[in-house]
C-alpha cells in the first residue's frame, strides 16, 4: 500500500510510500477525504520518509489538502522529507506555502 491514514487522537498520519504520482491520485484523495473528516483531528500530517519519487501531481492534491485543512480549521505539516523531495517543492517554489518537520 502507497498511502496508509493513522489516526492518533487529534492528529492523522497520512504515510506515502514508493513512488507516487498522478496514479494514486484517487488513493491520496481518499486518505484527504478521511483526514479531513474526522472531527477530532486538528492537525494533517503528511509523512514522506519511505517516499522514493513524487512528481508535481502530488504537490497539487497537497495545494488542495493544504486549502482545505485551513477551511477546517486544521493545521498540515509535512514529515521527513528527504534532501531530493525537498528539491521537489522547492524548484517551483512550493517549499514557502507548506510547513515543513
């Protein structure tokens, strides 16, 4: 599995895995949809420590996770994110608009 949702009281883990890309953009859109409909959850967190490849497909789910967390009132963080996805964000300048951990 390439995107995991885990739930740990007011927070969600949403666990990307592989390689990830325009193809799981339904699986990234269902584990949003989970996390943002819990409630309880006051802050998305995203976790890219196994993540091998993400191309610009996953920066846009994330522009719209990002819009929605702040329509919810909740908080997106992205996790451990490697030196070259990192690049990834920063090359088009998205680095500015996500909170990095």
């Amino acid at each position: 599995m390439n995107v995991a949702v885990e739930f740990h009281e007011t927070t969600v883990n949403i666990v990307l895995s592989g390689n990830i890309d325009y193809s799981m953009q339904e699986e990234i859109r269902d584990a949003n949809q989970k996390a943002l409909s819990n409630q309880q959850v006051r802050e998305i967190c995203v976790d890219f420590t196994r993540v091998t490849f993400l191309d610009s497909s996953v920066i846009r789910a994330l522009l719209t996770l990002r819009k929605e967390a702040d329509a919810a009132g909740k908080s997106l963080v992205l996790l451990n994110c490697s030196d070259t996805t990192r690049e990834v964000f920063e090359i088009g300048g998205f680095d500015r608009m996500f909170t990095f951990r």
